[in-house]
C-alpha cells in the first residue's frame, strides 16, 4: 500500500474541524498526549510499517520547511 497524500475524506472540511474540537479544552501536554495516542491508533489501523515510515519522513520534512519558511520571514 503507497502512502496516500490526497484528501479520502468526501468532507475534508469536517474531518479537520473534528480534530481541532478534540483539542477543545485540553491544556497543552493534554493536547500533545491526544496527538501521540491519535497518531498510535491510526498508525495501528494502518498497519503497514513501510506506510508509516513513509507518512513519518513526509511529515518530519513538512515540519522542518514550515519551521525554515517561519525564520526566513522573520529575518
């Protein structure tokens, strides 16, 4: 199975809005634990190491550009 990039929500809109509303009320470390156990259990419905390497080194390199792009705006 390829990692898959697109959107495979038909209502992407609420998906997101269902992640954020989860945060709703958390303190920040509570935040954080919600992330790493929603990241566990998706990665377990997953089920492909190969996928989860792949989502992982995709997500890492999205991280690092935004954190480039934020200093070089600042500078």
């Amino acid at each position: 199975m390829a990692l898959s990039t697109s959107s495979n929500f038909a209502k992407p809109d609420d998906a997101f809005r269902a992640v954020v509303e989860a945060h709703r009320g958390l303190s920040d470390a509570q935040s954080a634990d919600l992330d790493a156990a929603l990241v566990l259990v998706l990665a377990n419905h997953i089920g492909d190491l190969d996928v989860l390497n792949e989502a992982i080194a995709l997500a890492k390199r999205r991280m690092l550009d935004a954190s480039q792009q934020q200093q070089q705006q600042q500078q």
